[in-house]
C-alpha cells in the first residue's frame, strides 16, 4: 500500500481507496464469522440484545474514533447500523437453532 501522499495521480489515488474498502469489507465478513458464533453462546434474545454491551460498544469505539481524529458520531452511527444488522442475523441464527433444536426432540 502506497501512503497517500506518495501517490502521482488521482487513479492511483482511487486504486488505494479501493484496495482499503476491499480490506474493511473482508473484516466486516470476518466480524460477521464471529457474530454468527456467538450465538452458541447466548441463550435468550435479553442475551442476544445486550444492551449494556451494545452500550460499551458505541463508547469504545467512539474513543477510538476520537483518538484516530475521526468523527464519533459517524462512527457510531456506523457501529449501530452494523450492530443492528448483525442483532437481525444472531436472531435469525438463534430462531433457527431453537427450531431445529425442537425437531430433534420430536
């Protein structure tokens, strides 16, 4: 990866920003690997919800934002729709899991 200010013209420029969203994409798939395990790990929605996690979270990653000189609220506003998101899919994971959990015992 070339620093920015290295780069000569405006397509090498775009070629690094593309390369940097492949990257952030690839570690939302890796996040998402880990959000779909956690389930097996929570026994209820008050469990999948965690609210006081969900609430340490948005805090932590806004002092990281402020540290690295970003905007907080964007970046929380960006961990919530993604923790939102990945509370729909753990909900899912876990509906599926009670489901067939019963049939078993069928």
């Amino acid at each position: 990866m070339k620093n920015a200010e290295n780069c000569e013209n405006i397509q090498e420029i775009r070629n690094e920003i593309d390369g940097i969203d492949q990257q952030i994409l690839e570690l939302f798939k890796l996040r998402l690997d880990y959000v779909s395990e956690i389930v097996k790990f929570k026994s209820d929605a008050d469990e999948i919800i965690a609210l006081e996690r969900q609430l340490e979270v948005f805090g932590q990653r806004r002092e990281w934002a402020e540290q690295l000189g970003l905007n907080p609220d964007l970046i929380e506003n960006i961990y919530r729709t993604l923790i939102n998101w990945n509370l729909q899919k753990e909900m899912e994971i876990y509906n599926n899991t009670e489901n067939s959990e019963a049939f078993k015992t069928l």
